[in-house]
C-alpha cells in the first residue's frame, strides 16, 4: 500500500508542473540540480534555449594546454 502512495503523490507533483492554470503566464517551473523548485521568467528560459553551445574545437581553443605550444 505505501507503493500506491508514493507513485500517486508522484503524480501529483507532476501534475503541479504541468499545469498551466496555476502557473503564470510569465513564469517558469523548474527543478534544481538540488532538487528545489523555483520559477524562473519565461524570458529568461527563452535566451538561455537559444544559446550556442561551444564546439569541441572551440573548447581546445579556449584550453591552456601544453599540447598545443608544440
């Protein structure tokens, strides 16, 4: 029986992620790498998606590596 519980407060948490009449319409909910949920602007999310990730050969670029001075 507490199997039942757990699942279903699972669903539950979900559920307050999804839905989209508690949330505003400016906001984001979020799950930290901690696992707190905090609400972030919309706006903020958006740039931060559209963001170019940085290329391997970017990266070697960046690097202070002894390999490269030869």
């Amino acid at each position: 029986m507490g199997h039942n519980k757990k699942a279903a407060s699972r669903r539950d948490f979900f559920s307050l992620l999804t839905n989209k009449k508690q949330a505003s319409a400016g906001t984001v909910k979020m799950l930290t790498a901690d696992g707190k949920l905090v609400e972030i602007d919309r706006a903020v999310f958006e740039a931060a998606a559209k963001n170019k990730k940085a290329s391997n050969k970017d990266i070697y670029d960046w690097m202070k590596n002894p390999s490269k001075e030869s």
